[in-house]
C-alpha cells in the first residue's frame, strides 16, 4: 500500500481534523514534483508535528484523492503569489448534508 505522510504544523492539523481546511499545500519545486507528479497513493497520513506510533490522536487517515496546481498567496510561502500542490484532503460538506428534511 503507497502512503504518502505529510508532517504538519498544529494550526493546520487542527484545521484539517476540524473540517475547515479541505486543502493541504506544498511548493511546486523539484522536491515535491519527484514526490508528487504522476504519482498515486492509496492514502494520505496527515501528522501533527512528528508523532511516535502510538500517539493516535496526532494522526489523520484519509483516502487518496489527488492533487491539484494552483497559484495561491498565503502568509506561510510570503507576500507573493506561489505555485503549489493543492492536495486534497477533505471533502466540503454541501450545503443541506446531515440535515434532516
């Protein structure tokens, strides 16, 4: 089974565990094209800093579903606008699901 892991700061984690953020973003560089371009996973575990095995609750499991490549500004890669992965790693919620009719 491929996994790729993505170590994360506490804010997205939180974020991510939460439902708020549905993407997660790596440069577009040498480094993350080997990783990424043409590549397939089965899952993607997200991390909270760099757990041991045995801390659960600092892990996040998640199906593969790929990646795109946007052009974003965010405060972590600087003023300017940036070339990233755009990895997905939640589902938005539409606007009535888990409400009762």
């Amino acid at each position: 089974m491929r996994t790729l892991t993505l170590p994360l700061n506490a804010e997205y984690f939180d974020a991510i565990k939460g439902g708020e953020k549905l993407e997660e973003y790596r440069l577009e560089i040498a480094y993350w094209r080997k990783r990424l371009a043409g590549r397939a996973f089965d899952k993607i575990v997200l991390t909270k800093g760099y757990p041991t095995l045995t801390e659960f609750d600092r892990r996040i499991e998640r199906p593969w579903r790929g990646y795109s490549i946007k052009t974003i500004t965010h405060p972590h890669f600087g003023p300017d606008p940036v070339t990233v992965y755009a990895i997905i790693v939640n589902i938005p919620h539409l606007p009535n699901e888990g409400k009762a009719e």
